[in-house]
C-alpha cells in the first residue's frame, strides 16, 4: 500500500500540470522558450531511457531497483524533475498569467518535496548513495 502522503504528492504534481497545460498554448511559440521546452523534454526522456523504462511517478522504491548514477544522473539526482520544471516554467512565461506562475511555484514546492523524500529512500537503501549525493546537485547541475 503506498504511503498517503506520496500519493497527495503526485496528485497535486499531476493537477498541477494538468492545469498549466489546460490553461495555455502546448508549445511555447518563442524559440528560445521553444527550444529550452525541447532541450528539456529530450533530457527527460534520456533520464528515462537511462532507468531503462522503469521509472515510478512516486517517490518509491521498486523491488529490484538499482541505483542509477550514468547519462543525466551523473549531472543531478532527479532529472526528470528538472526536465518537468524547465519545460513547465517555459510554457508559463510564454504565456505567463499569475495563476499559471503560482501553480508553477506549488509544483517546484512539491517535487522538491518528492526529492527530498527520495534522497531519504535512496540514501536508507543504498551504501553508495551518500557519495553520489555528495558530488551531484539535485536538480541543476552546479547550482542547486
């Protein structure tokens, strides 16, 4: 049974999107913000193809996970995060409104929420976790 507070995390995550998403174009029509919008799509789309596929929307472990330091992994420890992020937040300011911006906000408060959640499960599960976390940053390369 999942934990309660990891399935209010994802739906909120998912209501989120959804509304930023309902609430303006699909594509940002500048082509920086365009092109930002692909670049992170494609990273997130490498972090998924680096977990093979078996990724998991819940800050859960799955039976038989491994840990994952190569591709995108090896930059920060939630790539698909920074991927959401970044490409939410392009289709935000390319068609900003303050209700867009402040769904935008609650949706970083969460995932950050999540990556905190899954540094704890990683790092309770994995002896190596703790080097890996030391020297990658959580979700922009560097930085933070």
């Amino acid at each position: 049974m999942r934990n309660t507070l990891h399935i209010i995390l994802v739906s909120f995550q998912m209501i989120c999107l959804i509304y930023i998403l309902a609430t303006g174009p699909l594509l940002p029509t500048g082509y920086l913000f365009l092109f930002a919008f692909l670049a992170s799509l494609l990273f997130g789309l490498w972090a998924i193809m680096e977990m093979k596929f078996r990724f998991n929307v819940f800050p859960d472990l799955r039976k038989g996970s491994e840990l994952v330091i190569s591709g995108p992994y090896s930059l920060v420890r939630h790539p698909m995060y920074t991927s959401v992020l970044i490409s939410s937040l392009c289709l935000v300011i390319n068609y900003f409104t303050s209700s867009r911006l402040t769904v935008w906000i609650l949706l970083f408060a969460v995932l950050i929420i999540k990556s905190h959640i899954e540094d704890r499960i990683l790092s309770s599960s994995f002896e190596s976790f703790q080097v890996y976390r030391n020297r990658t940053s959580r979700l922009i390369p560097y930085i933070f």
